[in-house]
C-alpha cells in the first residue's frame, strides 16, 4: 500500500482528476430517461393518498440543476429517492445518478462530498444484498465511485492528517475495485481506475508505484484504443521524469 508522505509538488494539481464512467451525462438528455425509470412509480404513487409523484419531483429538479439553482434542486432529488423506497430498483438507479450529482458539486461545495458517499454506499448495500439481481453498475464500480469522493475531497483537505485518511481510504477502495473490474474484463473502467489509484499515489508520495499504475492505465489505453491514451502517456511520461530528473524521457510504448 502506498505509504503517507508529505509530497506537495506542482503535478499533484495539475493532472488531472477523472470522473468514473458513466460520467455525468447531459442534464436535458437524462430527464427522458429517467422519466421512464419512475414512470411505473409515478403511476403507483398517484393512487395513494398525500402521496408523492417522484416523476415530477426529478423534473423539476432537473430544472433547478440546470439553472445551477443547486439549493432547490437537492432536496427534490431526496424526497424523490424517499418517495421510491417501495421500487429499490429505482430508488437506487436514482441514489446512484444523485451521487454523481453530488460529486461533481463538491469542488464548489466539498459538504457535499459526504453526501454522495452515503448514496454511493446505500447502491452498494443494495447490489450485495441482492446477488445476481440486474444492476447497470457494478459492485466495483459503485465501490470506485466511493472511493472517488475521497480522492476529489482530499484534494481540497487543508489538514494534512485528515487528508491523508482519506488517500488512504481511496486507495484501498480503489485498488479493490481493480480486482474485480479485471475479473470482470472491464477494461474501461480498469484503466480509468488505474489511472486514479496512480494520481493517489502521487499525492502520497509514493512515485514508484504511482507509475506502475499509470504504466496499467497506458497499456490498456493502448489495447483497447481508448480516448485517454495521450493524456495518461503524458501523465506517465511527467512522473517518470520526476523519477529520474536526469535520464530524458520520451512519450513512447512502455
């Protein structure tokens, strides 16, 4: 495991952070789908007394997000979750798509960062509760997009000790993803995984292994013609001249 050390150099923020796919998809886009995800709820819910139609709910949050009015449009988000509790299914396809949410908040508001963990982790509850139930995400992927609050909160984290628990709790999130990811043949979400758990390593210190991830990243950047390729052989290439300062180092196949 990547030991802590206080390693504060110009690259840890420059590289930069990657969302874990699926990445936060166009607002307007994800109304219709998401429409269709509650529809049978929103029927359900309509026959009730006092009850809540989520469908209108995550419109209208929609619409606040859209205009950035995040402070309306996050309560709406949660009383639509709480109005699905009879439709796990749902209810945690929406958690998972409010964390994403959440996530991508946290730069402008890193209280949020603890919020969209607790998401992230009442979907996992659910997927291990349910094996062999249909989920669009996996276990592991779920369990890197907790570990990718910690790694974007620690970021922002001005007291050394607390950013250090929370490194290393993206690093072992991470790296036990990595596992079942490659289990899975997963290979996007792999390289995308190796590519983060190398930026941890980085910021903790450990160079060394920093590459050996980020050389896992390239290769299958590489392999499978993904899009991250140059910016992860750049990644790559900027550590091991770190590394080794005096010896020149080119952009070329590992």
């Amino acid at each position: 495991m990547c030991a802590p050390a206080d390693h504060e150099d110009g690259l840890a923020m420059l590289t930069t952070r990657k969302h874990l796919p699926p990445r936060l998809p166009a607002l307007p886009a994800f109304i219709g789908a998401l429409l269709c995800l509650t529809l049978a709820a929103s029927t359900a819910a309509q026959s009730g007394n006092n009850a809540v139609d989520p469908t209108s709910l995550i419109m209208e949050a929609e619409e606040f997000a859209l205009e950035g009015n995040y402070d309306a449009a996050l309560p709406m988000y949660e009383q639509a979750i709480a109005s699905l509790v009879s439709e796990p299914h749902r209810q945690n396809q929406l958690r998972y798509r409010y964390g994403i949410i959440l996530n991508a908040l946290g730069a402008q508001r890193p209280d949020l960062y603890p919020l969209a963990r607790g998401q992230f982790e009442a979907v996992l509850t659910y997927i291990e509760s349910s094996p062999g139930l249909p989920f669009e995400h996996s276990a592991a992927r779920v369990s890197s997009a907790i570990a990718h609050t910690y790694h974007q909160q620690a970021a922002l984290q001005t007291n050394p000790n607390k950013r250090a628990a929370m490194l290393r709790h993206a690093y072992q999130l991470y790296t036990s993803a990595t596992e079942q990811l490659r289990r899975e043949e997963d290979w996007q979400n792999l390289a995308i995984t190796s590519f983060n758990v190398g930026q941890v390593c980085e910021w903790q210190g450990n160079l060394e292994e920093a590459i050996q991830w980020l050389e896992q990243a390239v290769a299958l950047d590489r392999r499978h013609g993904f899009a991250d390729l140059e910016e992860d052989q750049a990644y790559l290439t900027a550590l091991r001249e770190l590394v080794n300062p005096e010896r020149p180092v080119g952009n070329t196949a590992i």
